[in-house]
C-alpha cells in the first residue's frame, strides 16, 4: 500500500452495515441497548461480575452483515463498554474470506476507515509481528475482507477513549502453533484486547445448526478445541490458537450468547451460526495443602467427632503449627462410611452475599446453626459436626460409626459468575468438567454440586440435571436461574 493508499477503506458499508454514519450509530447502539437489556433481565449477577479482575482479556465475537450477527456480537461489546480500565489496543484476527493466504497476513495500512471515522493502525505491532516468518505484510486480502471491518463500529461506540489503535491479521494456512505464537507475542491484558472473529457452522438446517454448535461451544469452554475444524467455525485456526493461549494463561472463555441467523430473519433450513464469548480469568483454585497441614486439618476434624461421640481419640497434630489454617476460608466437610455410602456432607459457599451453604440455609428455616467461623480450620470443625448430626438428608452419625469413617475437606476458591441459564442444557454448556464446582440459586431454590460429585455421572448433562433437580428446580422456573462456578482444593487420607 503506498503512501497515498495508507487508508484501508471500508469494504462492506452499505452491505454488510449501513453506509451513512447516523444510521451506522443508530443500529450498533440500539444492539448494544438491547444486549444490555437481556443482560439486566438475566439478575444482578450478570453481566457486570462476568470478570474477577478488571478487564477482558479477548472476545470471540461472529462476523456477518450487523442484521444478523450484530445482536450477538453486541452482548460481548456491552460487556466491555462496561470494564473500568479499557485497552489501548485491539489486536483484530479472524479468516481470510476474499483471497488465498499461505500463513497470515497483516494490513499495512495507518488507519482503518469505516462512516464513524478512522482508527490508527498500531504500527509498533505491525512491525513486531511483520518479523515473524509465518506474517506477510500484505493488503491483499485485507482488501475487501469483511470479518475484521465488522467489528470496528462496535468498538468505535464502545472505547470511550478515542486514542486506541489496532492491529489486523488474518489467517489462512497457518497452523494453530503458530498463530498462537503470532497471539502470544501482541497479548498484553489489559492493555491490548483480542478479538477474534469466526462464525461457526455454515448452511445446516437449524436445528442441526443448533446442535453442532452447541457442541462446538461446549468444547470451547472447556479449551478442548484440537479437534474443532473448519466445518464447526470459519475462523478455527484464530479461535483454536485463542483457546491454547487460554490453558497457557489460565484464562477462559465464557459463553455470552448464542443464535443463528434464523433468529434475525434468515431462512431456517440454511442458517449461519453466532456465538460471542467473554475471555476472562479462570475461578482461582486454591492452593493445595502441604502434607502437614492436611493431616493436621484431618486429625482436626477427627478428634472433633470423637469428642461430641465420647469416644477417647489420640489427637496427633496441633493446628496451630499451620498459618493457612487460621486464614479465611470457605470449606466443605464430606463424611463417608466405611463401604464408602455418605455420611454426610456440609459446608459453606462463599460470596456473593446471597450463595450460602448448606448450614447458613438450615439456620436461615430457623434451624439450630452456629455462624460460621472465619478461618479454614474452625469453619471446616463447624462444617463437620453439621455434616455428622444435622444432614437433614441422612441420619446423624453414632459412635459405630466412627469405625473406618472417611473424611475429607474441600477448600472453596472465589466464585465466577455464570451466564444465568433457564435449563439443565443451558448450564451444560458453560462448564468444564471435572473442575468447575457449581453454585445454583433462584429465590428459595438452592443448590451446589462439589467438583468431585462429576466422578458419579457419565455426561455434563446428566450432572446438570442432577443439580437442577437436587436444587428443587425439576420443573422449568419462572426466569433465569442464577449460577456460579468454582474451584476446589481437597484433603483426603
């Protein structure tokens, strides 16, 4: 591109979005009002908390005509016009639609015009990654590229500071490998935004677009992405390198929205699919316990029980040697009998205010409950003789009992809000299994499954359902229910 050229003009105005800049703002901002709509609706839980630090790191937005994806592609955007510390830059990537390309290529250009005015190019970048040999410095296929266009409106209406730059690449025959390296090398949160255009399945009837997609999302979340190919997701290439920087990173995608184009007016017997995810921190997994201060939180716990069962016990460890132990901590106690039936099994779920556990909800029916204590050890002996004698499930434990009595602490990390999900299926498809514990909540319904309980079922689905129905929510609610995800540290024998 010469120096006359140095602007890449739109492409797509006119087509795939309005070309007169009031009609262009009307329409990106009625779809980022709308998205914040469905957001409000959803409870106070979402989307504002969707992050447990203070930025996104990427989105993974769709990429066709703004009528059909621009409502999906808006509740990313609405979601990050509402972070408090915004990028600087935006690193564009998506497919090569227009022209073949071996590896990728980054644009040339020193602004990226659309009818809300132009963006300056982030050249530092450009000549960084242009020392990479899988990037060519081409305008070729950036030309009449769509995929990356589309996504300047919304940026443009939702960077409240004008002075961001960004970076354009697409992809064609470069491997995962090493668009990840490209990836690794511009990633910087919070000052640089990813954001990854792809649309998933093409041209399927609607229900099987459904379906396929639902799957490919599934395996999004849970960064299990080698086996995604073209087929599942026109930018696979950037999206699977996004999900590898993911495990590198311990970041992870969360599910925002999903649609087809059937959903916006296109025929349903040949629909384009939509999602728009949120890349965000993973729930932090606490740290796990060194072998003293697991034995001595065992020995704790058995001593306790002894105690209350009049049983002479001979306490081995002192818990005060262990710093961690007197911190704040959020535990489940878990009894099992010998032939490994439950005993029982309590605990505690830490904030926000309105996830309790299952003590504070027995306390809050005007059950006998003392308030839970503060450090990981007194809250976990709390949390053990509720689990001994006042399971409302199970009856309580006898001196008999004690007898090759297993048992085992779960330390709760902080928990990560979820998109609220009206179904077992919606919720399916925003874990990752074996390590998401999940917290569920709707009025007086209540509930939570420990990450360890995925070992007794076969499919998330069925894990789900169990929940749902464990959380007196077997029949449909009225509205969204409330979820949230955690991670867990357990001590065990």
């Amino acid at each position: 591109m010469s120096t006359e050229q140095a602007v890449r003009p739109p492409a797509v105005a006119g087509s795939f979005y309005p070309a007169e800049p009031a009609a262009l703002r009307t329409l990106v901002d009625d779809q980022l009002a709308a998205a914040d709509e469905r957001a409000a609706a959803r409870g106070p839980a979402w989307p504002e908390a969707v992050t447990t630090g203070d930025h996104l790191g990427a989105v993974i937005v769709p990429h066709a005509g703004l009528v059909y994806s621009g409502p999906v592609a808006a509740a990313a955007y609405a979601l990050l016009r509402r972070q408090p510390r915004q990028p600087r830059t935006v690193v564009l990537i998506g497919p090569a639609h227009r022209e073949r390309v071996r590896s990728m290529a980054v644009s040339g250009a020193d602004r990226f015009r659309t009818p809300l005015g132009d963006v300056p190019a982030a050249r530092a970048l450009r000549e960084m990654v242009a020392g990479d040999p899988d990037v060519a410095v081409d305008d070729g296929p950036h030309r009449h590229e769509h995929a990356l266009e589309v996504q300047l409106p919304f940026l443009q209406r939702v960077l409240r500071d004008s002075s961001w730059q960004a970076l354009a690449l697409v992809v064609g025959g470069a491997s995962p490998e090493a668009t990840a390296r490209v990836l690794r090398a511009v990633w910087d949160p919070p000052d640089t935004l990813v954001v990854v255009s792809t649309d998933l399945s093409h041209y399927l009837p609607r229900p099987e677009a459904v379906r396929r997609d639902r799957a490919t999302l599934a395996a999004a979340v849970a960064l299990e992405s080698d086996d995604l190919t073209g087929a599942d997701a026109c930018g696979v290439r950037p999206l699977r390198a996004t999900l590898e920087l993911c495990r590198q990173r311990v970041l992870q995608p969360v599910l925002l929205e999903q649609a087809t184009s059937a959903d916006t007016g296109g025929p349903p017997d040949r629909v384009v699919g939509y999602a728009s995810l949120a890349v965000t921190t993973a729930p932090p997994t606490p740290a796990p316990f060194d072998a003293a201060a697991a034995a001595a939180v065992l020995d704790a716990v058995a001593a306790r029980l002894h105690r209350r069962l009049g049983v002479p016990y001979e306490h081995r460890h002192d818990t005060t040697a262990h710093p961690r132990l007197a911190q704040p901590a959020a535990t489940f106690v878990t009894l099992r009998h010998a032939d490994g039936s439950l005993a029982g099994c309590v605990g505690t779920i830490p904030p926000p205010d309105d996830a309790v556990g299952d003590t504070e909800r027995r306390r809050r029916r005007g059950r006998r409950a003392d308030p839970s204590p503060a450090s990981l050890i007194d809250n976990a002996l709390h949390n053990a003789e509720a689990a001994a004698f006042s399971d409302p499930r199970l009856p309580a434990l006898t001196a008999g009992d004690l007898r090759g009595l297993r048992i085992s602490v779960s330390v709760v990390g902080s928990l990560q809000p979820l998109r609220p999900v009206r179904s077992p299926e919606e919720l399916a498809e925003q874990l990752v299994p074996p390590l998401d514990g999940v917290w569920l909540s709707s009025g007086r319904a209540r509930g939570t499954f420990l990450p360890a309980v995925w070992d007794q079922f076969d499919r998330p689905i069925t894990f789900c359902r169990a929940l749902w129905d464990k959380a007196g929510l077997a029949s449909t609610p009225d509205g969204f229910v409330d979820a949230w995800r955690y991670r867990t540290t357990s001590v065990e024998p």
